[in-house]
C-alpha cells in the first residue's frame, strides 16, 4: 500500500493535536489573567478553586513572582 506524498503521519497528528491542546490553555490562562487586576488577584482565584490545598502567596513564590524576586 502507498502512502500519498505530504499526507500526515499520526505521530505528527499526534503532536499537532497536543500543540493545538496547549495553546488552548495558555490562551485560557491569559484570559483569566486579563480578568483580574493583578497577579494577586488571579493566585487568589486559582488557590480558591483549589479548595484550600494552595496559598495564593506560595503560587506567586512557586512562579517567582514574590515581593523578593529580582530581574537577573
């Protein structure tokens, strides 16, 4: 059997289909950061959605964002 020429492996549909996945969640993602006035505010709703088992100040530290972070 042959294999048209340009036709798309499914390893390569694979990759497409979890590239495409990503970019679903970072656009989800700045969506909800342009919802909210600050990173504060958006660390506030992701830890209240976590039902108690994140701090919004360890998120903020997690991405190192925190009131001690300092531009390299």
């Amino acid at each position: 059997m042959q294999r048209l020429l340009n036709q798309p492996t499914a390893p390569a549909d694979n990759h497409l289909r979890a590239r495409t996945a990503e970019e679903e969640r970072e656009l989800a993602l700045l969506a909800q950061f342009i919802r909210h006035d600050s990173v504060a505010s958006l660390a506030k709703a992701i830890a209240a959605r976590s039902g108690g088992s994140m701090r919004a100040g360890d998120l903020i530290a997690a991405a190192g964002l925190g009131p001690n972070h300092r531009e390299s």
